[in-house]
C-alpha cells in the first residue's frame, strides 16, 4: 500500500477545493495586511517599530489563517458523510489526519510570510535569524492547526468549530505576549498565559526577529513540540471515540 | 442453483461474524449476531428499517466499533484491527459520501488514490467504470449537479475503483428510479459472475430473491433465519396459494370462506383481495359458486408460486406491508 499516494492526493484535493479557491486566498492576504495596518496605526511609531510588531502579527495571522480552514475541511466533510470515505480507506488514522491537516499548516505558513514580506519593504530585516524563525513558523503552524483540529472534532457543527475557535483565539491573543509582555500581567494570568502554546511561539519570534525572547530557545520548542504532540494525540482519540462509534 | 443462476458456491467463508454486539445508550442495535459468507457469494441482509443492517455493515468495515463479538474477513483478525482488511473491501453506503464539489471523474480518480493506485491506473480505471455504468458524458460535471440515478451509480462505481474482493452494498436500489435500479441490480449480477463477494443490505424482498444466493433475516438486531433461497422456498412449495380480487370483500367473508371450506387458510392480502392457501389444490368453480351465492363477483383469480415475501412473513412474524410502507417512502426502485 503506498501511502504517499493516499496522503499527496488528500492534500492535493484540500487545496485545490479549499485552500486556493478565491475567497480564501483573499482570505490569507487580507488578513496579514489588515493586522498589519492596524498594529502600525495604533503604535503610531516610526517605521522602526514594525520590528516589534511584526512577531505578533505574524503569529496572528498562523493561528486565524489555520483554526478557521479545519472546520471546513474536517467538520464539514464530517457532517456531509464525505469523512467516512477517508475513514473506510485503508490509510492509518494518525497518516489520514496528518493528510488532512497539511493543508492548513502550509496556509498557516503563507499567512505568516505575507506580513514578513510587507515589512521587507518598510525596514531593514537583515537582523532576522532565520533559522530561527523558520523552524518557529512552521511549529507555530503547527502547534494551531492541531488546536483547529482538535476544536474541529470535538463538536458536530461547522458553527460550533467556529464559536469554540473563538473561545480559544481571542483570550490566546491577549495572553500571548502579542499586546501586553507576558512579564507585566499579573501573576495568575502569567499562569494561564504559559499554559499557551501561542506564548512559546511569540517569545521566539521575538527572539528570531529582535533578539528580545524572555524563554531560552530549547525550552520554548520543547514546549511548543509538546503541545503539536498532545493535541494531535488527543485529536486523534476523539476521533476514534467520537467517529468510529 | 441460486437466485441468481450462479454455480453452487463453495463452502469457504470469506467473512466470519461471531456473537457481533452493538448497543447505542439504551438500545440494543445487534444482539450478538453470528453468520458466514462464502467466497464469491451474494449475500443478502434483510430487515425492515431500524433492524441493525447499516449497524452490522459498519462494523464489519470499520466505521463504527462493535461491543462483543468477533469478526474475521479474508482470515484477518478485523475485531480489534478493523483496517486490517479496508483494502479488500469496497463500499457503497446507503448514502453518497463522495465529494459534491468534484467532477464525476475527480471522483473516481480520488478513492482511488485513497488505495494507493498510481495516477496512470486511476484515470484509466475511472474511465473504464465511468464508461461501464453509463457516465461517461457526465463525467466532467461536478457531483452535486448529478440525478439521484447518476449518484448511486457513480458511489457504486467508488466502490469498486480498486477491484474489492468483497463488496458492501448498503440498499443499492433505494431512492433510485426503476430504470436505474434495473441497471444497477444487472451490475450486481455481473459483479457476482465475475466473482466478487457481495453483501447485500435491501429491505426490498423481491429484489433479495432475485439476486441473492443466501440470505439473512434480521429483526430488531437479531438474526432469525439464514439459508439459500432454494432451501427458504423449499416448504413453500408444497403449499397451494391463490389471490382472488373480490370486489366489496372484507375479513367476514374472509373468515365465512374459510369456515366453510375446511383445509383452506384465507386472509386479506390487500382491498378487494383474498389470500388462499392450502396444502392441496385449491378447486375453483366451488369458491366462485359460493362467493356468486353471496352476491359477489370474482373479476380475477390467479395461483401464487411461494415467494421470499411469504417466508419472510412466516419467520419474522412481521408483515410485509411496513417494508412495503418503506419502499414507498423510500420512493422508487421496484422490480
């Protein structure tokens, strides 16, 4: 049985029917540029602070840009049956979930690179570590497609995905170290913001991009591994417990 | 010799079910249900709606987990690793699960990529089924613009894109028009001559009786009869039927026929109509002098052969008329 076949073909479908249909690309540049503009605006600072916000932004733009397609191409083929056909097929479940997922993890990644390219226009990026921020984006990309996915299969309707989406998203947003440093909030929102996986990949864009992350590299992509792995994992037991009744 | 004319089928079981349970909260969907079928056999699985056919059909192919029970398919232990066997299944649900957003063709070539078949292979392949069940001019068009006729079609020919050696059919004909369900009952008749395992699920008994070679009865989760549709048939034929259309009769002269013939079971079999039933032939002029006495015409009168309706009656104890309620809410597909 050659998996591969089965794997490229599910993606390739995702993005042919999903991903790259107008509305979604417009989707994947708009939003960058729209978290861009506003981040600028509201800093009112010289050109110099793209810098600053670019991290945020960027992650912004992986966590939207990924959460919202897995309610699509997971919750929905659920409710119209179509589902069933990749769960009768004889692709291991964690190869046929991963197939799923890749989609939304390489739409993540060009979400995050719209904002990096805007600001190669603006200032000077020649301090960036790139090796650095590579390995971030796509573990950033990651760490939210899993958490789309396990939002995606943990409820029935493409509405509920959504509004549980937002239940994760937007307090992630604020705890994160995007607005407000995790060291100035208070003591027990510092708790919560470090059980994000969101806080682990701000800090090394940080790192990546300014040079200014609070966490040692090797602990923030330990943590961040861990939580791709534990969702993932739990993902894929709903499935099992929730699908395969 | 079988419903569908195929040579006897050699006693190799295929698919081995052994005490299959299947509770969903506090009803019981399969109550420990045993059964074989045989390589290269068409076997047939009926049951009004709600018995536990789709249940048993999504056990067997993974879609769904049993409570107790053991299931063994092409000698692969598939009870706790249901996808042991996928690859040597193919399935055609009771409803299309393919994708409405991809042409006919996309399709095709998509299951059967989700078998690892090579891109070369697949087109042709989808060529050759879409061509088989009359699709190639739809081919293009996207799946959701298809008739109900062309969907079926098309899920059945998913179905087979990687050449099953056992194949699924869940109530195939439901829905569909009678032509298309006359063309999709001769495609499971070439299937079955070709050689491929089918289990049928259909709550349309005749159309059990026609393709089948075995057949279950399930009633209520429970499995109450399984055996060849000669072997079924076998202590009907002894039995002497006759329908008579009698305008104006009803259960009283239903009841006054039968008493004053001895030996002659009688019931209604629908409006205007009587059900005769004897163990020796049944004399006509008799009847036709009674009924005329009572001032009751006799517009027609014809002998009944035993039917697969008139077994199914007998074991389940249920009556036809609330699968015959279904087919027609179900629209469509008769014989």
């Amino acid at each position: 049985m050659k998996y591969w076949i089965a794997f490229w073909n599910i993606l390739l479908k995702d993005m042919r029917t999903y991903y790259l249909k107008p509305p979604n690309i417009s989707w994947g540049l708009i939003f960058p540029i729209s978290w861009a503009g506003m981040f600028f605006i509201r800093s009112g600072s010289s050109l110099e602070s793209v810098l600053s916000i670019l991290p945020g932004v960027m992650a912004v733009s992986i966590l939207f840009g990924t959460t919202s397609m897995l309610a699509v191409t997971v919750t929905f083929e659920k409710k119209n049956r179509s589902f069933d056909r990749l769960l009768l097929s004889p692709i291991p479940l964690w190869l046929l979930m991963l197939a799923k997922t890749s989609g939304a993890i390489l739409f993540g990644i060009l979400n995050a690179f719209v904002p990096v390219v805007m600001a190669a226009f603006l200032t000077d990026l020649s301090a960036v570590d790139w090796s650095l921020l590579v390995p971030t984006v796509i573990l950033i990309a990651l760490a939210s497609t899993f958490l789309g996915l396990f939002i995606a299969v943990s409820v029935s309707e493409v509405f509920e995905a959504q509004t549980f989406s937002n239940f994760f998203r937007f307090p992630m947003i604020f705890l994160c170290g995007l607005f407000i440093p995790v060291a100035s909030l208070p003591i027990y929102l510092q708790t919560l913001s470090y059980l994000l996986p969101l806080t682990y990949g701000v800090d090394l864009l940080h790192g990546a991009i300014r040079g200014a992350n609070a966490l040692a590299f090797p602990l923030s992509f330990g943590l961040i591994s861990l939580f791709c792995t534990a969702l993932f994992l739990v993902s894929l037991r709903n499935v099992y417990r929730r699908w395969i009744l | 010799m079988t419903g569908s004319n195929q040579p006897a089928i050699p006693f190799t079981p295929i698919i081995l079910v052994e005490g299959l349970a299947k509770n969903y909260e506090q009803v019981t969907a399969l109550a420990g249900i045993s059964f074989d079928v045989r390589r290269g056999e068409l076997f047939g699985f009926l049951g009004p709606n709600g018995a536990g056919k789709t249940t048993t059909i999504n056990i067997l192919t993974g879609l769904a987990r049993a409570d107790a029970g053991s299931i063994v398919i092409d000698s692969q232990d598939c009870t706790h690793h249901p996808k042991a066997a996928q690859h040597l299944i193919g399935i055609v649900p009771d409803e299309s699960n393919l994708y409405p957003e991809l042409t006919g063709f996309d399709n095709l070539c998509f299951c059967a990529a989700l078998y690892g078949i090579k891109k070369e292979e697949r087109t042709k392949r989808a060529r050759e089924l879409l061509d088989v069940f009359g699709l190639t001019e739809a081919a293009g068009r996207i799946f959701a613009g298809y008739s109900k006729g062309m969907k079926r079609k098309l899920t059945i020919a998913a179905g087979l894109i990687h050449k099953p050696s056992i194949l699924f059919l869940d109530e195939p004909t439901t829905g569909v028009d009678v032509a298309s369900a006359r063309q999709i009952r001769q495609l499971i008749q070439d299937l079955h001559g070709n050689g491929t395992t089918i289990f049928l699920t259909t709550h349309y008994i005749e159309e059990a009786e026609r393709l089948c070679d075995r057949i279950a009865f399930i009633v209520g989760g429970r499995i109450v009869l399984v055996d060849s549709v000669a072997h079924l048939l076998q202590p009907l034929k002894k039995q002497h039927g006759l329908l008579m259309t009698v305008p104006g009769s009803d259960q009283q002269l239903a009841d006054q026929v039968a008493e004053v013939f001895p030996g002659l079971q009688v019931r209604m079999a629908g409006r205007d109509q009587l059900h005769l039933e004897a163990k020796s032939p049944i004399p006509l002029a008799p009847l036709v002098s009674f009924l005329a006495q009572r001032s009751r015409e006799v517009l027609e009168a014809r002998g009944l052969r035993p039917s697969l309706e008139d077994v199914f009656v007998r074991v389940t104890g249920l009556q036809t008329d609330m699968m015959k309620k279904e087919k027609e809410k179900s629209g469509g597909g008769g014989l």
